[in-house]
C-alpha cells in the first residue's frame, strides 16, 4: 500500500480560533517501508496519522492511497480502504471486561456484520480463534488469552493491542505513540515486536516515536515534524543534533530544557 501526500494542510477551528495542525506537507511513503515520525506534542503527528488512517480529511492538498485519492472516495470505498490500514493508539482502547482472545477477536469488526459482530465475540468460529491465537502467540500473550484486559500489565495491554490490529491482516500499520506511557525496558520490546510483525507480514509501518534513539536505531527513514511543517525526511545517520535542537526547540521529548550539546545527547540518548 502506498501513500503519497501531495501540499496537505489541516486546520482546525473552535470558535473564532482557527489553528493549522499542518501546513503544506508532501511525502510518499512505499509499500512495505518502515518510517518514523518525530516531533515534539502539538506538531501535528497524530493530525497526520489521522489523515493516513482516513479519520481525517484535509483542508488543502489531497491523500492518495495505491494513487487513489481518499477525497474522491465513497463512502463504501472509504471503509474498504480503512479495512486495510491498522491504527495503535497511545490509548489502548481496548474493551477492559473482555478477554485476549475477544479483544483481539474484535480486530475482526470491520469486516463483519452487526449479526456476525454479536455472535461472533460470544461463540467465534474456529478460523477466527485459529487466527486470534497466532496472533496472540506472536506478541507473547497466548498464555493470557482468557485473562481479561484490565487484569494485565501496560505492556501486555499494548501487545494485545497489536495483536488485535493483526486480526485485521493490514497492509499498514499505523502505530501513534505505542510507547509514550511505558518504561525504557518495554518501549524497546514494543518497537522491534512491530518492526518483527511489520517485517514478516510485509505491511508498511510508520510509527511516530517519543524517544530519539529508538527511531535512529530500529528505523530506516526518520521524519521529522515540526509546528506542523515538515523539517526532514532522512535516513538515520543522516539525523543531526543540530536538526535536532531545531525540532525540540532543545527540549527533551519529555519536556526539559537541554542547555548545551553534552547534555542534549544525554537527554535524548544519541550521540549523532
């Protein structure tokens, strides 16, 4: 699945407010490529990945999938089109009183009817639990499938998220700060999990990261987002600190003000 976006601008309004969440982005992402977004909160990440995931439509310039402009979509083109794409939320949105497997189950939702929809979650067909448990085995939780959601750990809960957009067999996946609440042992479990399972099912993955070094290290081409303009598409040994501190405005990702180089690279946890 290819995407190519072509001068797209976003804004917002709220009362006599009008904000531009982006402004004049253009990027082409092809099949199969792993990216990364970084960027500091509020510039314009998850507008971004809204209008990737067809959530959101531009105010200016227009989304294209495999070509296709999701503007020019219909309704029923547009849910065919969102069938293919898999979104991972910062929020887990899972359902707390469900188990693993009928969390993941629901991965199945936007192919099935309300009737398939209702019987399924309560007595699912073998195909579907087959499925469901490969899932789950791929993210490690097969041993929790009866456990309910709200009886694991944040990292499970994130794993068994993936699992669930897995049920959905995407040709992208869309992973919007995956490890913004998590500590640094798992946020490097759950990045190299969705670069294993973006790799083995040759989906195409971009995923905005809060954490420099992780992006540098596990990602090919690295994007960075800035007051909702693009500032650079480039590989990882090509990420400078100077791009960098222009990014962040020498901050951290979690918000400290950086005062000199030495300790910039510290707080970020690179040393390019």
């Amino acid at each position: 699945m290819n995407y190519s976006i072509e001068e797209v601008s976003k804004d917002f309004t709220a009362g006599r407010l009008n904000t531009t969440a982006l402004d004049s982005v253009s990027l082409a992402v092809d099949s199969g490529t792993h990216v990364a977004v970084l960027g500091s909160s509020g510039a314009g990440k998850t507008t971004l990945f809204r209008l990737l995931n067809a959530t959101l439509r531009p105010s200016r310039g227009c989304v294209r999938v495999d070509g296709h402009d999701f503007g020019a979509m219909s309704g029923a083109e547009l849910r065919g089109a969102r069938r293919r794409i898999g979104t991972i939320y910062q929020q887990h949105n899972l359902v707390p009183t469900l188990t693993s497997l009928q969390n993941t189950l629901c991965g199945c939702l936007g192919r099935w009817s309300l009737v398939q929809t209702m019987g399924s979650i309560v007595n699912p067909g073998k195909a579907d639990v087959l499925q469901a448990m490969n899932a789950l085995e791929l993210v490690g939780l097969a041993d929790k499938r009866n456990a309910r959601a709200d009886e694991l750990s944040g990292g499970q809960q994130q794993r068994l998220a993936i699992a669930r957009v897995l049920m959905q067999k995407p040709e992208v996946i869309l992973a919007d700060e995956p490890i913004a609440s998590l500590d640094p042992a798992l946020a490097e479990e759950i990045i190299s999990l969705l670069i294993r399972v973006g790799s083995e099912s040759k989906a195409t993955l971009i995923v905005s990261v809060h954490r420099v070094e992780l992006a540098l290290e596990h990602f090919p081409r690295v994007i960075g987002l800035g007051s909702g303009k693009m500032r650079f598409d480039l590989p990882p040994n090509m990420v400078r600190n100077d791009l960098l501190q222009d990014l962040y405005g020498n901050h951290s990702p979690g918000g400290r003000r950086v005062q000199d180089e030495d300790r910039f690279q510290r707080e970020f946890g690179c040393s390019r």
